[in-house]
C-alpha cells in the first residue's frame, strides 16, 4: 500500500517487468471481480461475448483441429468459456490458469455438464503442461505478457506437450498494437466499485513504450476514496514482429507455421479485434 506522496514521487519511465510481473489475477478478491467481468455481454474486455466465442470454437475445431475432437490443453483458460464448448464438441480438454475464481467456474460448470474437462490452478511459467496433446492454445494475447525468454520457454514446454503433427494455436497482440498502447497518453477514471476494488476509488493510469526492449508497460495507481491509501498494479507486454515470432517458434522446436488475421481466419474480424492476430504451428512429425 502506498501513499500520495509516493505517486509524486514514482519512477517517471519504469523498465518493462520491474514494476510487477503482471496484474495479480491471482488474488482471490480480486479473481473474483475478474470473474464477473469474464461474462460481462457489455464489453470484450476480459472475455469475448458470447456470440464471438462460438465463432471462434467453430474455426478451431473445423479448421485448427481438421473437424476431429482431440486432446486440447487451453493455456490461460479463464472460467473455461472456450475449453466447455470443444469439450461440448467431444474434445477432451485440461484448462490451465492461475485465477483461483475462474479456475473453481470452469470445473464447477464442466461437472455440471458432465463434459469431459480438468481444470488445473497454476503459474504457466512454473507448471508442467504434460504431454500427448494434438493441440495446445493460448488466446487474447495472453502469451504477449512474458518477457521473451519467459516466451520462449512456454513455447518450449507446449512443444513437448504436443504430439508429433499436432499443433499449437497462439492469439498475439501484434507489435503495433503493443506500441500504440505504450505510446498512448495518460487517462484516469473513477468508479464505485470496479476490478480494481470493491469500494469507490480513482484509477490513474499511465502507459510506456520501451523501443529498445520493444515492450510497453500500463502502470495502474488506484486510490481508495475514502482513505486515500493508494495500490500500485503494472502490466508489461512483449511486441514481436512476424519474423520474430516465426524465429521463436522454430527455436522451441516447431516447424510449419501459418499465419491469419484472426481466430475466425477472417480479416473483417480483424479490423474489429484492433489487431489480434492468429498463428498455428505444427510440431514436426519426426
């Protein structure tokens, strides 16, 4: 907890990931706010509406999956929103993340179902992903939040948790996506309640662009109405060129690699996200 006198005082220009590593998605209160704005149908925020969703689970299945149900690991899975509707179409799916509300949502709701998914409370960074996986997916940008070398090693464990000619699925936040948010100006807003806090509070929010670590950083001070006490949060994200990305693929052991305009294959689609492109990667056969 800090104070105003700390904000006067705060870094003017953080480095990428020294501020925090990401927004703590984690913390039970907080994973609970998160929660309910995963099935907001006012905002793509968090979670996509519900419409899009099912567009989406019909271009991975008939296009990423080739029309077969396999075996799916759903790396930040959030409350399963995708994982139940494969699962729904006979895939069977583990869901990996580390919001501890999403995580009790998305295997409450399996059960209820009875659709045939597990749903895993972990840090991707530290968890071991298994194997014998045909495809593995990380969406929404997700994977953008890693410094690079973190990138690199969970593109590494998804190799080794696919099986030979099965595939991996990335959503990325393109680099000029990244650059325009750390390039954009300060803003604030306040709220009654809101993500950040149960109670009335004031967020001010300030954004950076790093061009030599090709990383932006959103830095979130939110100041309690009432007391004016003040919590710090920060949000980096790495920016990759195709080339990139490409070259960090293959370095974790992939081969063919194709790109699309996003998770419908659709460029009208793309227009709309702002800027979320789709990769699919192949682990070689042999």
């Amino acid at each position: 907890m800090k104070s105003l006198l700390d904000i006067v005082h705060r870094i003017p220009n953080p480095a990428p990931w020294t501020e925090g590593d990401n927004i703590p998605w984690n913390d039970p209160d907080f994973s609970e706010r998160m929660l309910a704005e995963h099935f907001s149908q006012e905002h793509d925020l968090a979670s996509r509406r519900s419409a899009t969703i099912d567009e989406h689970v019909e271009w991975i299945f008939s296009t990423v999956l080739d029309g077969r149900p396999g075996r799916l690991l759903d790396l930040g899975c959030g409350p399963g929103l995708y994982a139940h509707r494969l699962s729904a179409r006979g895939c069977e799916c583990v869901g990996m993340d580390f919001s501890p509300a999403s995580i009790r949502h998305a295997g409450e709701a399996a059960a209820a179902d009875d659709l045939p998914c597990r749903f895993v409370l972990a840090d991707l960074r530290d968890e071991a992903f298994g194997n014998g996986f045909d495809l593995v997916m990380m969406i929404y940008g997700q994977f953008n939040v890693f410094p690079r070398r973190r990138g690199i090693e969970i593109l590494t464990k998804a190799h080794a948790a696919i099986v030979p000619g099965g595939r991996l699925l990335l959503e990325m936040q393109s680099a000029k996506l990244v650059q325009r948010g750390g390039e954009s100006g300060p803003n604030w807003y306040s709220a009654p309640s809101g993500l950040f806090s149960d109670e009335p509070h004031l967020v001010l929010q300030e954004n950076f662009w790093d061009a030599e670590a090709a990383a932006s950083t959103a830095r979130f001070l939110v100041i309690d109405a009432q007391t004016a006490s003040v919590s710090s949060y920060a949000l980096s994200n790495e920016a990759y060129t195709e080339d990139e990305l490409n070259d960090a693929l293959h370095m974790a052991g992939f081969g063919e690699v194709e790109h699309f305009p996003s998770l419908t294959g659709s460029a009208a689609e793309a227009e709309a996200e702002a800027g979320l492109p789709v990769v699919v990667a192949r682990r070689p056969l042999r």
